[in-house]
C-alpha cells in the first residue's frame, strides 16, 4: 500500500486551514486547539470525517485512512496526562538509562575530546597523503608528443 503524498497545490490549500500548524507532501500537523474540538465533537457522536468537513477540510484530499489515523491518536491523546500536547520535541533522541555523576560526566568528555582529536589527526594525515599524491602525479604534457 502506498503513500498518499500532497500535490503542491493542496498544500497550499492545507495551509490556508486555519487547524493546520504545518504541512509538507507527506505530512501534516494540526493545531492543538483542533485536535481538543475533533475530539469534543467526536464525543458528542460525530463521525471523523464530519468533523473534519465543518473543519473545512476536503476530506477526499486527506484521504479516509489519514482521517482514521488523526481520529486513533487524538483518542490517545485525550487518555494522556499531558492531554493534547505535541511532545515529539521534548521525546527525540534515544533516553538516558542512568544519570551520571560529576567524576563519570567528566571521564565521559574527556574521552570524547580525546575521540575527536584522534578523528581530526586521521583527517589531517589523509589530507597531507592526497596532497602529496597530487604533486607527485606528472602532468600529461601535449607538446612531448614524437613521431
């Protein structure tokens, strides 16, 4: 099953929405205040798909499955206690297991800086080789040619 991906021209249109945070080809971020009224409407009975055409959505630009995925995670959301928030900011990057202490934070950067020293004198050695090699490759000269 393939993606479905916005044209340039419905993304300009998503971007006139005034529930719509950002939008790009394969994505789109609504804002939280529309994901508190979807899910309030969807409480009071309405169908997803209703909801986002009083929303002023062209629900077959979106697509059935993406209006079902937006109506699963706002459901999730309202269970969390952060409620609506979008967290992936705050939530990149792999989580620490443990904190460290003073003495282990400092041998931890100690051996970074030593890390990079090592990569930079690679960097150095590489290029001094390939400078090297330069010079010393002759240069193909067109008036040597002997009959």
């Amino acid at each position: 099953m393939g993606k479905n991906y916005f044209t340039e021209e419905q993304v300009a249109m998503l971007k006139l929405n005034p529930h719509v945070q950002k939008v790009s080809a394969k994505a789109i971020t609504y804002t939280e205040a529309f994901h508190q009224w979807f899910y309030q409407e969807y409480q009071d009975g309405k169908l997803p798909t209703v909801i986002f055409q009083e929303a002023g959505f062209d629900t077959k630009v979106l697509g059935k499955e993406r209006i079902k995925g937006f109506a699963k995670q706002t459901k999730k959301m309202a269970q969390r206690v952060e409620g609506f928030t979008d967290l992936r900011a705050q939530n990149s990057g792999r989580p620490r297991t443990k904190d460290f202490t003073p003495e282990q934070e400092l041998d931890y950067l100690r051996h970074k800086v030593a890390l990079q020293e090592q990569q930079i004198d690679a960097l150095k050695k590489t290029n001094f080789i390939n400078r090297k090699a330069a010079r010393a490759t002759p240069k193909k000269n067109s008036n040597s040619s002997k009959p």
